[in-house]
C-alpha cells in the first residue's frame, strides 16, 4: 500500500541551496524512494516571484513522488501540517566575513519562526536548521519554541562531516564510501574541530584506522584540519555565492539518516542540543558523533578523547557561548 505523503517546509526555498534541496526531496533523496512527499516552499515578499518560478519548474520536472506543493510568503501557511522543515532562509556571508557576522539579520528570522514552527506544524516534527550561524539560529529556535521537544531541533554540520570524509578519501585514493567514523565536535564555524581519531576506512582486509593508514600525524593535525574548517569560505573564494549543492546534499544525509537511521557499526555528526557528554557544557547546540534509529538520535559516548582533541572541543565550545550571548544581545 502506498504510504501517506510527507509534509517537508524548506524556507528560503527561492535561494541557492532551496534550488538545489527542493528537486533532491521531490526525488526521494531525503526520505526514500518509495515515500511520497509534499512540499511547502517559503520565502519572502521581495523573492515570492522566483518562489513561483520554482514551483513552476517542480511542476515541470513531474516528479512521482511529489504529491503537491506549496508556495507561500506566510509563515503560517508555509508551517501548516509540516512533519519536517528545512530551515534555509536568511542571509548568507560574503567573501571575508565569518558566520557570525551575519548573526544580527538571521537570529531574529529564527525567533519569529520558533513560534510559527511551535504553533502549526505537526507534532514530533523534526527541524534542521541550515542558515548561519547554524548551531546559534537553531538555538535560539529552540528557547523560543519551547514545546517542541529539544531532541527535535538539530543544525547542520553533515556538510562538514561530509567534507572529512572527502578529504580522507582524497589523500589515500580510496573511495569516500569506504571511509566513515569521522567527527565533526561543535560550531559549524572555523572553530570546529573535524576529528579522525576514530575514523575508519573498509579495505579487502579489514576495516583498518584513517590514522595508520594516513601516517602523517602533521598533516592530520594540521592541513586537514584547516582544510575543512575553512572550505566554506574557499568554495565562496572559488564560486563567488556560498555552497549550495554540498549543502543541500549533505541535509538531505542528515534528515535520511535521522527518520531512517544510520547503518550498522557508522554514526554521522548532528548539531544537537544535549546533556552535557564529553564535560561539554551543557545549554547549546554542538555537533557530536550520533547514531539514529527509530526516529531518534543517542550520542555516541565513551570515546577517548586526547588532551590535543579536548583542548579543540572546549575552544569552539566557548565560541559557541560567546555566540549565544551576541545573539541575545541583537535579540533584545
Ligand atoms: P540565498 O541568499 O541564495 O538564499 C536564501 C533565501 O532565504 C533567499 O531566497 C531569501 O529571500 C530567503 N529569506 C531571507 N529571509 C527569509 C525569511 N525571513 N523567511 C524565509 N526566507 C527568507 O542563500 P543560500 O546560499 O541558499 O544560503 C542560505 C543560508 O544557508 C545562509 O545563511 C548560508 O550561510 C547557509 N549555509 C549553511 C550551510 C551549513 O552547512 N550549515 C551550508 C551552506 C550555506
Ligand atoms: C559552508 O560551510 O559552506 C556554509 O556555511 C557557507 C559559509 O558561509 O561558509
């Protein structure tokens, strides 16, 4: 029997990563082939034009799966019934500037939204948040919709972990399918630490660790590691506009393994709001390795951590305060 249609909101749907994320849902990327979806596009007065334009080609492309679509500038219209919400819209950084910097514009789209999201979207509905700063919007999401269960308000670093894996795969020459168990600890910002003490890759003889097989400690702990903290900023160096098509992908990752859990002996890194594991203070939303299975994320505990990687997970840690507190001060 075919299943009901899922209800998915992505808001700045008419921007560059709402142009590449829609097409990836009406295909079934995000929730499976075989679960039918209905789409509900949000975006602003200035952008309602474009949004058409997007529903139009939706239209177009006739996707099977796509049961309907709704494009609306009315956030109530466009958090109406929705199961999950892509939370896209805002402003993205330019050329030189950090994620910060374009705090005061995107933390009060999040606060006014909290509520929307809180009052007309479907009960258990899961919510990632991708707009800069990612970790703080959906943060502040989170304190002013506070009956959604926090366990369902989540930020984006599968990008980053996305790009780990990449990396690893790039300098060993192996396929980046094989590689997995990388970690993303903490702000989706330069401060975040890509960490592959644990990562694996698969050979014919084993699964056998990125650190032995890399034998460059130096490289690993150093260019690696700058690599994926700043490849952000060198894609808008490189294409002039932020990424749109990793990061569109990279949700799509994120939500899948979310509603349909991550596979046997992998986890992924989630932007969550948790209990204080790995001595991380507690009352902010930091990426942690996380396995997912029945609709739910745990995070992965007892992992050694070194002095060299605690020294990492407490610096963006403590960006991530001094973020929370910048965006109190723009809110009020
Ligand atoms: P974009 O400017 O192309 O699109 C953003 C869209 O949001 C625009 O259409 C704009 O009209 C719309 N918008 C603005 N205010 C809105 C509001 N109040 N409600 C609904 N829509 C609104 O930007 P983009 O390249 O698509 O990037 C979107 C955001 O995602 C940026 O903040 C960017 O920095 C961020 N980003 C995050 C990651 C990540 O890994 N977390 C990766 C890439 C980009
Ligand atoms: C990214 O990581 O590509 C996005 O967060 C965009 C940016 O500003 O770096």
């Amino acid at each position: 029997m075919a299943k009901d249609p899922v209800r998915v909101l992505v808001t700045g749907a008419a921007g560059q990563i709402g142009y590449a994320l829609v097409p990836m849902i009406a295909r079934g990327v995000m929730l499976g082939a075989d679960q039918p979806v209905i789409l509900h596009m949000l975006d602003i007065p200035p952008a309602a034009e474009a949004l058409n334009g997007v529903k139009m080609e939706l239209v177009d492309a006739a996707f099977p799966l796509l049961k309907g679509v709704v494009a609306t500038t009315d956030v109530v219209e466009a958090c109406t019934g929705v199961n999950v919400a892509v939370m896209v819209g805002g402003f993205p950084r330019k050329e030189g500037m950090e994620r910060k910097d374009v705090m005061s514009k995107n933390v009060s789209i999040y606060k006014s939204q909290a509520s929307a999201l809180e009052k007309h979207a479907a009960a258990n509905c899961k919510v990632l948040v991708v707009a800069n700063p990612a970790n703080t919007n959906a943060l502040i999401l989170k304190e002013f919709a506070p009956s959604i269960p926090e366990k369902n308000i989540s930020c984006l670093t599968r990008l980053d972990h996305n790009r780990a894996l990449g990396q690893i795969s790039e300098r060993l020459g192996v396929q980046v399918s094989d590689v997995k168990n990388v970690i993303i600890w903490g702000n989706h910002s330069s401060t975040q630490y890509p960490d592959v003490n644990h990562a694996t890759v698969t050979t014919p003889s084993g699964d056998k660790a990125v650190r032995e097989l890399v034998a460059d400690d130096a490289w690993l702990n150093g260019e690696f590691i700058s690599t994926v903290q700043q490849r952000g900023a060198a894609i808008i160096k490189a294409r002039k506009f932020s990424s749109a098509l990793s990061a569109a992908s990279s949700a799509c990752d994120h939500i899948r393994d979310w509603v349909l859990g991550t596979p046997q002996g992998t986890w992924v890194s989630m932007g969550v709001y948790f209990d204080g594991s790995y001595n991380v203070p507690a009352g902010l939303i930091y990426s942690f390795p996380v396995t997912c299975a029945n609709g739910e994320w745990t995070i992965v505990q007892g992992l050694p951590i070194d002095e060299f990687s605690r020294k990492k997970l407490d610096l963006t840690g403590e960006e991530l305060f001094e973020e929370k507190a910048l965006a109190y001060s723009c809110l009020f």
